[in-house]
C-alpha cells in the first residue's frame, strides 16, 4: 500500500505533472518511511483532491512525486457529527482517533457536567491542537480524502441549538428507541447532518438529557450493553454509516 501524506496547500495536479512534497511531512517520509525514488506514493490535501504517482527525487528536505491518478472525491451527502464530551484519560483522544478512521466529518470537544476532564484557559488552546493532530494522523493513516473538522469547544446549550437544524441523537442506555430503528428520512429526506452526543464516563446528566430532549434531540441506545466512553461514538458512526450507505 501506498504512503499517504497531507499537504494543506496541495493544489490542482494533473496526470503527468510534478508534484512536491516539503518540510516536516517530506522529511518524514525520506527519513522515517524510507521512502525511495520508483516507490508508489499518495498525496491529498484534506478537502477531496488525491493525487497518486511514483517518486522521482527523494532528499529530505523536498520530495517529488510523478503523478499518475489524480482524483477529486465529492463530500458526503449527510454529515457525521461526533459530540465527544470531554473524558479522563486518553478515552476521548481514543474516540477522535477511531472516529476520524470510521468516517466522521466534524468532531465537537463537548464540555458535559459530568466530565471529569476541563479544558479551561490555556487548555482549552492546547486540547483542540491536541484533537486536530490525532485527527491529521488517523487521515493518513486510514487514507481518507477529506479530513475531519474539530470545532470549537461545546457547552450543553451549544449543542441543543443544533437540534433546529441537525438530527441529533443523543447515547443513552436507558432510552426506549434503539439507534438501529431510528427513522432517517423523517421530513421525506436525509438531513444534511446528523449529531451523535457521547457523554463522558458517569454519563450524560438527567439536566442535559432533558435539555436536549427540549430543544428536540433523540435519546438512543445502541444495544443491552453499556459502552465506554471511547467506543460509544464510533459504534454509533459505524451503524450511521452503513444505514447511510456509506458503506
């Protein structure tokens, strides 16, 4: 398989062209990966463009790539939205990263009552650089075209505001309906979004559930078992997925 590298200010390439690689991501690939003249390499810029080809000069400063295939992926019709509440530990860095490979398209840090973990002042800077660099990494690593968003840090209110306009379902062992018998065309068409809310480890509070629950998200469940924290969203996207047809 082919080495995948993300360059932010990939532009247009056509079949034929050159195309560079430069600074710490070619430097990597030289001296890291190993990478060497005459092996495959893939290229993209996050936002849909993949470009492929064979290496032509390889130093550890500038790396060139030939290009051969170069493909421009339409974004999703509906949008994959994980709220993650904030978690000890690595839980929550654990549920970025499995649901950046799974397919996720934004990404809310979610400061819930119960989490134990807080981003306050400085942290809340060095938390979303933390976030956004677990997701450039699980982009790479699963070879994704478009790369995830990681939004601003969420208060409960924030979240609740998005059920005017997104489907947002909220996780929930105790709710009656099930995530699988969720009606996704309610309306007569697939929204342009749909909101998973994950609470941290004691859970989403009876206050924030009946806040959701007001300004009309939808309390689900997943099955008989309760999830951690850090699996709960990405079983959920993966059921999204496959009910979408995205995969």
């Amino acid at each position: 398989m082919a080495h995948f590298y993300l360059v932010d200010d990939l532009a247009a390439a056509e079949v034929g062209s050159s195309v560079e690689l430069t600074g710490s991501e070619a430097r990597h690939a030289v001296t890291v990966s190993r990478v060497r003249v005459g092996e495959p390499l893939t290229l993209g810029n996050g936002r849909g463009l993949v470009v492929q080809g064979e290496v032509s000069e390889a130093a550890p400063e500038r790396l060139v790539l030939l290009a051969t295939r170069v493909v421009r992926h339409e974004p999703p019709t509906t949008r994959l939205v994980l709220a993650q509440a904030l978690a000890k530990g690595d839980r929550d860095e654990l549920a970025v990263q499995a649901a950046t490979e799974l397919g996720v398209d934004e990404i809310v840090p979610w400061a819930a009552a119960r989490s134990i973990s807080r981003w306050e002042g400085p942290k809340v800077a060095k938390g979303l650089t933390r976030w956004s660099s677990i997701v450039r990494e699980a982009t790479k690593q699963s070879i994704r075209p478009w790369s995830p968003e990681v939004s601003g840090l969420a208060t409960t209110r924030q979240l609740a505001e998005r059920a005017s306009r997104d489907l947002v379902l909220v996780l929930e062992p105790s709710a009656e309906q099930a995530l699988t018998a969720v009606d996704l065309t309610a309306g007569g068409a697939v929204p342009d979004r749909v909101v998973v809310v994950v609470g941290p480890e004691g859970g989403v509070s009876p206050a924030e559930l009946h806040q959701l629950a007001e300004a009309g998200a939808r309390a689900v469940r997943l099955g008989d078992a309760v999830l951690r924290t850090s699996t709960a969203g990405p079983a959920a996207l993966s059921v999204l997925s496959a009910r979408l047809g995205r995969w």
